[in-house]
C-alpha cells in the first residue's frame, strides 16, 4: 500500500544536497485502476495502482491512499506501451533528500509542458503517521487531497500555470 502526502514546493532547498538523483519519465495506459509505465533512469516499472475503497480513509486523513503493485518491464516493452499510452509523457527530476530516521521528502522538478511545477512527496507506513507528520516550511501548500496533482491528471495538462493551488481549476490548460 502507497500512503503519501504532497505538497507545492515553496522555497526550493539546496539540490546538491540530494542523497539520489532519478531522471524520470512516465505515462499512463488507464486511469481506473491507474496503469502506468515508467522509465527511472535506465530502470523500466509497469505500476498498476487503485484506491479499492480506500477514498473515505483518504478524505479523513487528508492523505492520498492506493493499492500498488510494481512489475519490471523491459525496455522494448516499455518502449511498445509508449506508444500506447493516453495524453502526455511527464518528465521530471526527483530528488530524494532525508527528512529523518524513517522519512524521506521526493521532490519533483517537473521539465516540458509541466515546467515551473515543483511537487515534493513524503510516504508513510500508516494513515496515522501521515496526519501527524508536519511538513518543514519549504515544503508549502499541501495538495495531498486535490486529485488535479495527481500525476495522472498532470499527464492530460498542455501547460502548467497555477498561481493559487487552492482554486478551483484555475491555471489549468
């Protein structure tokens, strides 16, 4: 199970202090249950996810919550399935710098259509545990709940200019 929470990144922090650098590009094959593919690196995952009834827990824990499953994909599998995926490719940078003993913050430097957009990540062991983290002040608006940054929903984005994550719809092209 992915438990996680999002946030917009207000102040950018020190990328060379990053303990891993992943150069990432994925696409979607179907949105329900989500099935993506994706290339990290020179690594190739197939990513089958679904909320299986998990939606209310999300809402009462302001955490996104699915079901995951991660399958290795050769690179002309991957390579094939790309050409079948639905809307756009999503490109970006990831960060991984440690927050803690337990925790790690995932930021994302989005590059292409999405360019401008800078999401970081925090994954859980329990709903519990995400309700109770508290983000460092870098970390900003917390997304977690707004399924507009989903990364599927971002894949259907021809550009990404959102000035006030809050609002409704706004910015989205």
């Amino acid at each position: 199970m992915e438990i996680e929470r999002k946030f917009i990144v207000k102040d950018m922090p020190d990328l060379s202090t990053a303990k891993e650098v992943w150069h990432i590009e994925q696409a979607y094959l179907c949105g329900k249950p989500t099935l993506r593919i994706r290339k990290k690196n020179d690594e190739y995952i197939l990513t089958y996810k679904s909320q299986k009834g998990l939606g209310k827990m999300c809402k009462e824990f302001n955490t996104r919550i699915n079901e995951e499953v991660e399958l290795p994909l050769s690179k002309s599998a991957y390579e094939h399935l790309l050409s079948k995926c639905d809307d756009n490719v999503v490109y970006k940078t990831r960060y991984i710098f440690p927050l803690d003993e337990k925790h790690k913050a995932e930021l994302d430097v989005f590059r292409d259509k999405l360019e401008g957009l800078r999401m970081v990540e925090v994954e859980f062991e329990t709903p519990e545990e995400a309700k109770d983290f508290v983000a460092p002040e870098w970390f900003g608006t917390d997304v977690s709940a707004d399924s507009r940054f989903s990364n599927r929903m971002l894949s259907k984005m021809e550009s990404y200019n959102i000035t006030d994550p809050g609002a409704d719809n706004e910015g989205f092209n």
